[in-house]
C-alpha cells in the first residue's frame, strides 16, 4: 500500500559564498528518484518534472503538474516541505552543479537518491533527419538505447523491414518478427504527457509482399480450424505495383486470377516503451501502442500515445501494403517501407491507450485480451476523451455515443485484439464548447 506522502526537500547549491547570492532555483527540472539505484514503482516519485516557482520571498513547487512543495530559501539551501494530513514523509539534500541536481535523502523511511537536470533547449528551427537505422528491434522496452534523440517539431525520414527481418533488397536484416526501427528519444518528453506522432509519409519501397495463406485459429471456431489443418500452410505472394497503386497473387489460382487490391499502406507497429520496467515482444499490443495493425494508421494521420518513459521511445515498424480488418491471416501484405514522421509532446496530458485522428475521424485503440474487453476499452477511452475535451456529462454522452459512435475490429489474432472506437468530426463539430 502506497502510504499518503509528505515530503522535505533541501537544495543545496554548490560553489562558494552564501546560498542567497546564488541564482534563482525557479524553473523546470526533470528528475528521477531511485531506491538502491533503481526504479521503485511505489514511490510517490519516480521520472517527472518538478516546477519551482518564486513567489513573494518564498518557493512553491508542483511535481508532475501536481502542487506538492512549499518552503524558502536558508543557509544551507531550499528547504520545500510537503504535507498530506499534516504527516511528513522524507527529506532530501541535493546539490546542484550548472544545470544538474544531485543527493541523496529518505522518502517513506525508505534511503533513496535524486538526479536531476534542466531540459535540454529546443532549438530554434526544426530539422529533418534522414536516419539510416543499423539495428532493429524485435520488444518493446525502455531499455534499449535510443537509436536517434530528435526535439518536438523534428521530422525523421527512415525505413521499416518487413515482418520477416528482409529490407527493400530482399536482404535479411534483423531476427524474424515485427522488428521495429527506433527507438527515438524525443528530448522533452516525460511520463504523464502525449506524445504526437504525424505520418507525413508512408510508401511500400519493394515490388514484393507476402502473407499466411490460411487464416488464423484466432479467427475461427475449433471446427474450422480442424478442417483447415488438412491443407499446407504457406505463403500467399503479392506483386506490388506502385505506380497503377494496386497489388495482385503471383501465380493465382483460377478463382483468384482476377482479383486486386488497392495499395494502402499502413504501419502494424507503431509504439512507446511501456509502462515501468516492462518489457514486450514486438507482436504484443497495449496502452503503449505496439502492433496495433488498424489500417487507419496510415499515411496522413496522427497517433497520440501516453509517454511512460523519459524521451518516450518511440518505434515503429511492421509495414503493410494492405490489410483487411481483423488481419485474419495473421498478416497484412508484409513488405518494406519508407517512413516520415514529425514528432510533437503534449506536456502534463496523457490519455489511457492510442489516439488516432485524420481528416474524417477521431479514434482511439482499445486493447485487450478478449474482444469484448477490448471493445469496452475503446468505449471506455472514448467517454473520457469527450469528458475531457468537451466537458460532456455522462447524461450527454449516452445520446451521443449511443448515435454517432461507429467501431472497426482491427485485430483479432494477435494475443491482444483490438477494437477502434471512432467519432466522424462532422459529428463532434455539433457539440457545444
């Protein structure tokens, strides 16, 4: 049981002469308060910002957005103390070096250390990075090493393998599975805000794609799948022409040798490192994102993904030509991409799983271990997001969803399934502000 928390926190500054003649402790800090060196999921702070602001001779501080400190400035540095019921809780003595802070105190009885540091500036103008990655990644996770630090407003033009490992040559590349291309740190980003992930572009870079040639068991009932194992297993080949924007089979069958379909190219795996220490192949879906294989992420549209890690992390990968709702084979057209994407952060906001929006709809990505538990996740995402952004009762809501709302099953044969919950913004333009 997490205990209510009071906190005493003293700021020493290092260097000579007196505390007072030092500069102003008012500003943004990004700290990390670790136990034994690590990460303690039951401590009131863990990897935030912490707010110190200067107000008539004394100092008040909120941690990620939360007001919990108050206190002046003494001798031996910035004593800020924090009450829940009158209780204290901890102390802190840190020092500060530049732009950095640093020391060691108890929170919860319990020793524990801080390290802190300004954010880093952003620059005045944004850039574009061309990214030729070299390793990939088949997990998602916050301890992999970020592959490229990138500033909001920043572009990225890279390539994705395919769901196999091989690139645009054909060449294997990477272990088998989804390996995604990342992670990106995107210098600011902190737990508890949105990271904003624009698609500027999204184009298969091969003539080739594949796909399971038998539908998953995930998809059909124990009948089904008896039947189905009477025939070979394999891959079905697709042509991909870009130019006409079409895919056809090589080598069809009779009954197929007319059928095509449209190219839209789409990302399955776009994601963040998950929440606390965890750690998840990259065929796994979540509230951090992941293969999330909607085919509504594509080329145009933006994805909103809670950040649980400083930098985000951000992966993506997993490229389809083209994808049929649900992805019944267990995969899309499977091929190469080259991507572009441009980054923003929603600083002190975060929702609970992926937001997607383009010109037509706002959706959002429920996740789950069944179908209904994944449907009820989107409804569920849904009502807080109008809560949130347009201030609706639950009395609203009701009429409103029970209306307009529309759902597209996006996958169902991956050990999440998820369900896309989406709102037309013709729609959400009739509510009130």
């Amino acid at each position: 049981m997490i205990r209510p928390v009071s906190l005493s926190l003293a700021v020493l500054l290092s260097g000579s002469g007196p505390v007072w003649a030092q500069s102003d402790f008012s500003g943004t800090w990004e700290v990390a308060v670790r136990e034994f060196g690590q990460k303690n999921f039951y401590l009131p702070m863990i990897d935030g910002r912490l707010n110190i602001e200067q107000r008539d001779g004394r100092y008040i501080a909120a941690y990620n957005r939360k007001p919990m400190f108050s206190g002046r400035l003494e001798n031996d540095g910035l004593h800020l103390s924090c009450e829940d019921g009158g209780k204290p809780c901890g102390a802190f003595i840190l020092h500060r070096s530049g732009s950095r802070l640093s020391g060691s105190g108890t929170l919860q009885e319990i020793p524990v250390t801080l390290e802190g540091q300004r954010p880093v500036a952003r620059p005045k103008t944004a850039t574009v990075h061309a990214f030729n990655p070299q390793n990939f990644y088949t997990f998602f996770s916050g301890a992999i090493p970020p592959a490229l630090r990138i500033f909001p407003g920043d572009s990225v033009k890279t390539h994705t393998l395919d769901s196999r490992g091989f690139d645009k040559d054909r060449k294997p590349r990477a272990p088998r599975g989804n390996p995604q291309t990342g992670p990106f740190y995107i210098e600011g980003a902190m737990p508890g805000d949105t990271l904003v992930v624009r698609l500027d572009r999204i184009r298969t870079n091969r003539d080739t794609a594949y796909q399971a040639n038998l539908l998953s068991s995930n998809a059909l009932e124990p009948s089904a799948i008896r039947e189905q194992a009477r025939h070979e297993a394999g891959f079905t080949q697709w042509k991909i022409d870009a130019a006409a924007g079409i895919a056809t089979i090589i080598n069809p069958t009779g009954k197929l040798a007319d059928y095509k379909v449209k190219l839209d190219p789409m990302l399955g795996g776009v994601g963040v490192a998950p929440p606390r220490d965890e750690v998840f192949v990259s065929g796994r879906l979540g509230p951090y994102g992941g293969n999330l294989d909607s085919s509504q992420i594509r080329e145009g549209a933006t994805v909103y993904l809670p950040v649980f890690q400083p930098g985000a992390l951000l992966f993506v990968g997993d490229g389809h030509a083209q994808q049929g709702d649900g992805e019944l084979p267990g995969q899309g057209l499977e091929t190469s991409m080259d991507v572009q994407f441009t980054v923003d952060v929603i600083s002190g906001q975060a929702g609970g799983h992926p937001r997607v929006e383009n010109t037509e709809f706002v959706m959002i990505m429920g996740t789950g271990v069944t179908l209904d538990a994944a449907m009820r996740t989107a409804t569920t995402e849904m009502s807080r997001w109008l809560t949130a952004t347009y201030q609706m009762t639950p009395q609203e809501i009701a009429p409103f969803l029970g209306t307009a709302m529309r759902y597209e099953i996006a996958e169902v044969v991956d050990p999440e399934y998820n369900v896309v919950a989406k709102l037309r913004k013709d729609a959400l333009a009739l509510i009130r502000k």
